[in-house]
C-alpha cells in the first residue's frame, strides 16, 4: 500500500486489523450529559480538531506529546445538536469520532500536530479505519482558522503529490461548527481500560510504535519508561 518516497517519511501504523471493532464495545458506566465546548481561556493556547477513525486511538496519542494540555473525545461535523454515541454509531447524524486537542504552540506547532496525525492512521480509506466502518470514522480535519485550512489543505497536497500511497488521500478538511464531548466513560478510555480487548490489541500496539518513533515528541512520564 506504502510507497518509498514520502516528503517527511510516512510511518504505517497498525490500525483495526485484528477484527476489533470500536462501536462493538460496550460500557455500563453512566453516560454525562454533553456540552458544547467553550473556547480555551488561556489565549496563549490554541486548539485543534482531528478525526482520525475511533477517537479512542486519537486521544491516546495526543495525550501523549510534549505541548498538549488536554485531549477531549467528542463529536463534530453532523447536524444533530447534542447526539449521544449510539447516534453517532447508527451514522444518521454526520457527526465524526473526534478529539479536541488544546495545546501549546511554544511547544509543539500545528504543524507538528498534523504530521503525528497523517502518520498515525490512514488518510486513504474513505469512512474507515480497519475494522471501524461508517462516516463517523472518516478522516477529517475541522480547522479552527484560515492559518490552520492553508497548512492542513498544504499538508495534503504534498501528499497527494509525493505519491506515498498508491491512492489520494482522502482527509476531509471542513471548519469547526460545532463540538460536543462524548460521553464521561469515553474520556481516558485507553488509559482506564489498558486490557479492554480492544484496547490491548488494537491501541495498545498503535501506541507503543508511536512512542517508539516520536519519542523525542513525548512528555517526560512517556519518554522515560523507554
């Protein structure tokens, strides 16, 4: 699927190959009622908004990278106000499986934050990611600004250009209407359930190569267990 050439040298990670299925797993917490999310309060943090298949993944990730304050699970780019996850799963409402990232950008640049997300899932499957199947999976990018549209339309054009994948890319690139946190047990959901079987084989592996090749991106509790 990969070619040699890539004009920052495009990592494949392992996505649902196993069979496991984000939408397949089921919860017994209470699900919280969801909210809009405000702007950051702290101007001298900017946010960012990627899709990237099952959001779990994505928030494990970016958790993960040096600059990043928080990283929300939650739905954008639908028209049904407020939906709960198992409209976003009947994939009725538009929405996608999104994390919300707010970051310092002293730290770590939007730039940055869009190579960690075209190396860590595939940008070339339409409404997919392995086993995760439906709209709400697409790849996306929800720009908050011009400056974010120009970088992340640029970014995929030099992909697309490089010939890295033997088909375009796909990523969708819309601005941010609205944002709405997913439901309470979705947040930190690879950091509280480590065995879940998803989790285990499925994130668990994206995570360690992740690591592995962007440890000189990672917060110093990450870095130091390698």
């Amino acid at each position: 699927m990969k070619k040699n050439v890539l004009i920052i040298g495009l990592i494949i990670f392992l996505t649902s190959v196993t069979g496991y299925s984000c939408k397949e797993v089921k919860s017994t917490k209470i699900e919280s009622e969801k909210s809009e999310m405000d702007s950051t309060q702290d101007m001298n943090l900017e946010k960012a908004t990627f899709g990237g298949g099952c959001f779990w993944c994505t928030e494990a990730i970016y958790e993960r990278v040096e600059g990043v304050h928080s990283v929300v699970s939650g739905y954008a780019g639908g028209t049904v106000k407020n939906p709960t996850y198992k409209q976003v799963c009947d994939g009725t409402t538009g929405h996608a499986e999104v994390t919300q990232i707010t970051y310092d950008p002293k730290v770590v640049s939007y730039d940055e934050l869009l190579e960690i997300f075209f190396k860590t899932h595939d940008p070339t499957t339409l409404n997919r990611q392995g086993a995760d199947i439906g709209t709400q999976y697409r790849s996306v990018i929800f720009y908050h600004n011009d400056e974010q549209k120009q970088k992340a339309e640029y970014y995929k054009s030099e992909l697309n250009k490089s010939g890295a994948w033997d088909n375009p890319v796909v990523t969708e690139i819309s601005p941010l209407i609205n944002f709405y946190s997913a439901e309470d047990y979705h947040q930190d959901y690879y950091a509280n359930n480590p065995n879940q079987g998803y989790c285990a084989f499925v994130i668990g592996p994206k995570v360690e190569k992740f690591e592995k090749v962007f440890k000189n991106k990672l917060k110093k509790k990450y870095s130091e267990q390698h």
